[in-house]
C-alpha cells in the first residue's frame, strides 16, 4: 500500500492571487483584468436595457401592414343600423367582423347611425 501525506498549512497570512483584484494590505484594487471584466459588465447590461426600452417604444405599432382595401360609400337610410348594413354588404362572410371594421374605418364612437349619415364600408 501506498501512503499520501497532505501538507496542510494553516497560515492565512498569505494571501493567494485574486484574478482581477491588486491586493494590498489597506485596499482592494482592480487590475486590468478585473476593469476588463467591469467594463464587459456595464457594457452587457447597458445593451439589454437599450433592447429593452426600443422592444417598448415600438409595442403600439402594428407588426402586420394592412392590405389597402378599397370602399365603398352608403349613405344611410332611416331604420338601418351598423349591423344591417354589415349583414346585407358581407355576401356570406363573417357579419361581426364586417361591424368591427365599419365602426373602426368611420371612427364610430357609438352604433347609433342617424338618416342621410355616410358611411365608408370596406370591400373584400
């Protein structure tokens, strides 16, 4: 058998080398490496906060252009309502989807239509 001895010295008054710290006995410094590793640092977190706020300034926009559509003008006849006018124009489409873009294409505040009103409908 083989014996192994272990040299344990108990004495901290030496202090190892510190990658990127100059050790004094008063002051830590950082040397090169440690003001590399700083500048790498600050740098790194500066360009995820820069991402971050141009990510935020551009979270209104609409990703997907719209395809130009073109319209038509109706002008509105007394007793029709947004949905009639949808259900009669949408030729077997989607009747609440047609309202949707009728009120967002005039900037209808309210459904309420009033006699002799124009109204611009989309055309698919």
């Amino acid at each position: 058998m083989s014996t192994m001895t272990l040299n344990h010295s108990n004495d901290f008054s030496k202090v190892s080398h510190l990658q990127g710290f100059s050790t004094n006995p008063s002051t830590i410094t950082l040397n090169r490496r440690g003001r590399l590793a700083r500048t790498f640092v600050v740098l790194s977190l500066a360009i995820v906060l820069g991402s971050l706020v141009s990510a935020k300034a551009g979270a209104g926009t609409d990703t997907n252009p719209q395809a130009a559509t073109s319209f038509i003008t109706v002008t509105v006849a007394p007793g029709e309502t947004v949905w009639s006018l949808a259900s009669h124009l949408s030729g077997g489409s989607d009747v609440r989807s047609l309202v949707s873009e009728i009120i967002t294409v005039n900037s209808l505040s309210s459904v309420d239509l009033a006699a002799g009103q124009k109204l611009r409908i989309p055309l698919k």
